[in-house]
C-alpha cells in the first residue's frame, strides 16, 4: 500500500515516469525488509537491456523520423485523396486511409497525430468540415499507428512479455482492418445522419484532373514498398523484425534523398532525436524490469493470480478486467509505460487461464492506445487542441462516437481470439 501512495503520488507530483518506477522499486525494498537486493538492482537494471529484441526500437523510431522529415507522408496524403477524395466526406476518408498507411510505416500514434494534425485539420476546414470534427478523424485514426504493424508497442510487449516479435506484428493486421473498417463506419454515420443528429454533416467530394492523378498515385505509392517489404519479410520468413527494420529504414532514407527532401547534413540531428527517445523507452524497460524483480522476489505475481482466480475463472471475462484496469491507467499513465508496469504482473495469470499471449498482447495494445484520447491526460486530444485551436469539449464529443467503434471492436477482439492469433498460425505452420 505504501509503494502505490508513493508511486501515484510521485507520478501526480510530476516525476518522470523511469524515476517513479524506480523509487517506488526502492521503496518496496525497504518497507519489504529486502534490503539485500540494494546492491543488484544495477545489475538487473543493466540486465533488462541486454535483449536482442530491443534492437528493433532504434531501427523503427529511425523510420519514422525519417519518413516525417522526408515528406513521405504528405504523398501518401495525396495518394488517400486520388483513391477516395471523390466520396461525399473524401477527405476525412482520405484522412483516415492515410492514418492506415502511414500506421503501417511510423508505428507510433503520437507522431502520426502530430504529423497528421499539422496537414489534415487546416485541409479538412478549408474544404468545410467542422473543426471539432477534422480533429476527432485525426486523433482517432492516429491510434491504428501502435497496431497496424511495425508497432513499437507490439515490440515493448514482446520484450517484457519474452514473446517473438514476428508474431506479434502479424497478429496486428486484421484487428487493424476491423478498426479501420470500423472508424470508416462511423464517417458514413455521420454523412448520413448530419446535418442534425451528429453534427454538421459532411461536404461533397471533388476529382481532380486524372492524368495529375495517375501522376500522384504514380510518385505517392513508392513509399508504400517499405511496409510491404517490412510485412512481407517477416511473413515469408527471409528477414527478423529487427532485420525488416534496417531494411526499411535504408529505402525510407532513400526514398528521402531521393525526394530532395532530406539531406546528408541532417542525419546528424534525426540520429541525436532516435537516440533520445530510444533511451526513453528502454530506461523505462529497464526501470520495469527492477520492480517486476523485485514484486516476484516478494512473490506478488502469485497473490495477483489468486486474486484473478477469485474474481473469474473465464478468459473472456479476465480480458475484460484487463481492458478496463489498461483504460483507467491509460488516462493518466502513457501506453508505453501502462505496458511495462502491468504486463509483467499479469503474465502468470495469461498462462494459468490458458489465454494464448500473442492474443493477450493484441488486447493489451488496443487498451492502451484508447488512453492516448480519453482526459484527462489524453496525449492524442492536445496534440490536436494545440495544432488546430479546438476546445477540449467540442474536440472530445466529436471524438466520442470513434472513440465507441474502437472499444466495441476490443471487445470482439477480446471474444474472438482467432482474429489475433489466425494469421500468426498460419505464418508458423507456413
């Protein structure tokens, strides 16, 4: 009881997430009479990071930055415009196509936000869509960036979970197309029953000149060889998550110089970005990794599955439990860090109820994203109140109706496992 007051109380105090792990960690050991694990927390702290897996996190993060700097996602911008500009809404199904196809390239729904809100929303706005509304397609649709694979979240789960990655990128293709299909509903939704009950409805779409377009699509489509290569390498067998993202990366800084829209002498700060936040994010593995050390010397997993075991002997039921706990946490925790903390812990459960951990990992993805737009933490939410100017009211009740479709589709997914685990089994038995 003392090291969660202490954690929650240092975490709304505003200490970093790593040093409220930490403490927390160390305050457990004292009040635990486990003094004589002091001197080996360096070494397990260290230890965390000797992981193979944990290669694929610079590598990704390098790919995304790139692709940012490189103007690749403006093109694929254009190219969502050709396929689907033309639809009553074209551009907010534009917008949330290309969320799809850049998901499967930036892994991150941050970046994707915050790219997507400096380009989409002023766009949106200046063809007649509701501001509130432009917002709610770009935040919402940024959450299939930790799904759809490469995902970062994907690989923290696999690391801390000591789960392959392959799998885990793979079982994240058809609980994307479901969200994707999903959110597309909700935008026929409000096309058909606005204006009025959802709003302001949506404005007609306009077709370009079709040479321009091929031309587009021509140019705007290249971009989208790295999730093939990517996808396609890992499935056929020829390449290691890690390996699929060097490949990427190379073509994604290709592509860039290429375009002319990147040069040699900006490497050097791209590189400094990646190593900033790639030593976020495994301080925080590390960190994890300390507390989960020393809850299992005290034997706090058991207690955890006992009590699990005493609310429910269903799996569905439990993933339900879960789903609900990684929302509560999500509004004030971010994904990654409700990830690292709680995985772990949870782990022991997984196994005894017999729930295949590629599925489990699926879940838990999902749950944590939501936390990215729900207050009052909400990352996703200010990245677009700051770069399009909306108010937190509007912003969030035109997100809610997305916000619905996402979590009704976690809790299919949560009901059919086959949706998490068919393609994964088909790749192993390939």
């Amino acid at each position: 009881m003392i090291t969660l007051i202490v954690f929650f109380g240092l975490l709304f105090a505003g200490l970093p997430i790593l040093g409220t792990i930490l403490v927390s960690a160390l305050v457990f050991m004292a009040t635990a009479d486990l003094a004589v694990l002091f001197d080996s927390v360096p070494i397990q702290f260290y230890g965390a990071l000797e992981i193979n897996s944990l290669l694929a996190i610079p590598l990704f993060l390098l790919v995304g930055e790139i692709m940012n700097k490189a103007g690749l996602t403006q093109r694929l911008i254009a190219v969502a415009e050709v396929l689907v500009g033309g639809l009553r809404g074209g551009l907010a199904y534009a917008n949330l196509f290309t969320n799809a196809m850049a998901a499967s390239i930036l892994g991150s729904a941050i970046a994707q936000i915050g790219v997507m809100s400096k380009v989409m929303i002023p766009a949106m706005e200046r063809t007649g869509y509701d501001r509130a509304f432009s917002g709610a397609v770009t935040v919402s649709a940024g959450l299939l960036g930790p799904i759809i694979p490469p995902s970062m979240l994907m690989i923290i789960y696999g690391v801390v979970a000591v789960q392959p990655i392959a799998p885990l990128f793979i079982a994240g293709i058809l609980p994307g197309v479901l969200l994707v299909s999903a959110l597309a509903l909700v935008i026929v939704l409000f096309g058909l029953l606005g204006p009025g009950l959802l709003g302001p409805g949506l404005p007609a779409g306009q077709r370009g000149d079709r040479a321009a377009s091929l031309r587009v699509l021509v140019e705007g489509l290249v971009p989208a060889v790295i999730p093939v290569v990517v996808i396609g390498g890992i499935m056929a067998g020829v390449m290691t998550p890690t390996e699929s993202g060097a490949v990427a990366a190379v073509i994604a800084l290709a592509l860039g110089l290429a375009y002319r829209e990147i040069h040699v002498r900006e490497l050097g700060r791209i590189l400094l970005e990646v190593g900033i936040n790639t030593a976020t994010i495994t301080g925080l593995i590390a960190a994890a990794s300390v507390l989960s050390w020393v809850l299992a010397f005290q034997g706090v997993p058991d207690l955890v599955v006992e009590a699990m075991q005493g609310l429910t002997d269903s799996p569905f039921v439990f993933l339900l439990l879960v789903i609900v706990m990684m929302l509560l946490l999500g509004m004030f925790l971010e994904s990654i860090s409700v990830l690292i903390v709680v995985v772990p812990l949870l782990m022991p459960v997984v196994t005894s109820l017999g729930i295949d951990p590629i599925h489990f990992g699926v879940v838990c993805t999902v749950a944590t994203v939501i936390g990215l737009v729900t207050p009052p933490v909400g990352p996703g939410l200010y990245i677009a109140i700051v770069q399009a100017d909306i108010r937190m009211g509007p912003l969030f009740r035109a997100t809610a109706p997305f916000l619905l479709a996402v979590m009704l589709v976690l809790v299919l997914i949560a009901a059919v496992p086959q949706i998490s685990t068919w393609l994964p089994a088909l790749m192993t038995a390939r």
